[in-house]
C-alpha cells in the first residue's frame, strides 16, 4: 500500500458524523473524492446524509458506532477497512459538552464527557494505530476545542478532556514517526453541543455566548487543509475561532 496524497481517493473515517462538525466533515471531504465512513449513534441521520453524499456523486458509507464502546469502535474501523481496503485517516470528532459549575455535582456528566471525549478518542487510536502501523502511514485527526486551551467558568471538566486530547494527541505524534496526528481546536462553533447542558441558567450564557458563532464548514474546511498536505507534512494543530471572539 502507499499513502495517497492530497483529499481525493483517501479513504477517510469520521466518528460523531450525524450533525455539526462530522456532517460537515463528511460532506465537504466527500466532495473534495474521500470515501467517507459515518458513524455516530443515530443511524436515521447517517443513512440520510449517506444518501445525500451519494446523490451528489460522492461515495459514503456508515455504521452505527458508540465511542465508549472499544468493541464498537473497532468494529467500524474494521468496517471501514473491508469497505475500501485500508484506512488513510481517523477524524475522532465524537463529543459532548455538559458545562456545569464544580458545585452542581453533575457527577455523572463528568463521567458522561470523559467516556465520550477522552476514552472515545483514545479506544479510536486502539482500533486504527496497527493497521496504520502496518501500512506504513496514516493520520489521526482529533478534535480539541478552545476550551482545550483555557478554563472558564462552567467549563473546568469539559476544557479538562479537551486538555486531555491535546496531551494524548501530542504522545501519540511523538511515538510514531510514521503516522501524522492533527488537534483541531474550534472556537464557538454551530452546533447541537449546548443541547447536552442540563442546567438552564448556564445553558442561556452559552446560548447568548454562541450569537458569535462560525458554521461547522469552517472546521470543515480546517480539517480537509491538514489532511490534504503531502506525506512528508504534518499540521499539528489549529485554532479556528469567529473574528470577533475575545
């Protein structure tokens, strides 16, 4: 096998693909010539955009996937692999956002976002890396956030997984010579993240804070850059925030 270069022709797969960044993701690399492979929990939406990417010429396929499953997520790469031969690229987009302050004692959505943000990123580097290893070549791309970079109020177990990404991601580059890793960090971003906040008064903030916000494309775009450099180059890390965030 030899690694192919620029979008077109990799064979690309994207956890959290039903919405936001993942959908984006899907449709903008589909048609740019990546074969994408879907996965999320809500299959409705992924056999939906499956076909849409299809109708527009591009080649998709999906899986149902749950991130905190390791099972799971080897099971969709290896469907990636049996659908298209290899595996070029693992976008780990999968995550949820439960802001809180400490005192609530939301403990269960403490461990809800380490599940999803970090074990979810970490059971996708278990189920690619050999299979990368033995080809020779691949690429991780992982999303952080801005919180990944800064702690705010209500943010202090959600910016602590973002942290963690950026920690595991930057290991897993320094161990491995022949595989690229990128940290994609968005700023406020449209999404359906504010949707997981359960508490009202921290949900109307974000909600207010979010009037900012770019669309998913721009990450999108942002993430088809870094995969579409030459072998021999490495982008490993981007902030991508709105002009007028502080």
């Amino acid at each position: 096998m030899t690694p192919v270069k620029n979008v077109s022709g990799k064979i690309v797969a994207i956890t959290g693909a039903s919405s936001g960044i993942g959908e984006a993701t899907a449709r903008l690399l589909a048609d740019e010539g990546a074969k994408v492979v879907l996965g999320a929990r809500r299959t409705d939406r992924l056999q939906k955009l499956v076909a849409e990417i299809r109708a527009a010429g591009g080649t998709a396929e999906f899986r149902p996937l749950d991130v905190t499953s390791r099972a799971d997520m080897a099971g969709f790469v290896e469907f990636a692999k049996a659908s298209f031969g290899q595996l070029d690229v693992l976008v780990n987009n999968a995550g949820i956002m439960p802001l809180s302050h400490l005192a609530s004692l939301k403990v269960e959505e403490w461990d809800q976002m380490i599940d999803v943000n970090i074990r979810g990123v970490l059971h996708g580097i278990a189920a690619a890396l050999p299979g990368m290893k033995a080809q020779g070549f691949g690429q991780f791309v992982n999303l952080s956030s801005i919180a990944g970079h800064r702690v705010i109020p209500t943010s202090a177990v959600y910016s602590a997984t973002k942290f963690a990404v950026g920690a595991i991601s930057e290991g897993l580059r320094q161990e491995n010579r022949d595989i690229r890793v990128t940290v994609i960090s968005p700023g406020i971003t449209e999404s359906e993240l504010a949707g997981t906040i359960s508490d009202p008064a921290v949900r109307a903030q974000i909600e207010e804070y979010r009037k900012t916000a770019i669309t998913p494309d721009a990450i999108a775009r942002a993430i088809s850059f870094a995969i579409a450099q030459p072998g021999d180059v490495d982008v490993n890390e981007i902030i991508v925030r709105p002009v007028a965030a502080q």
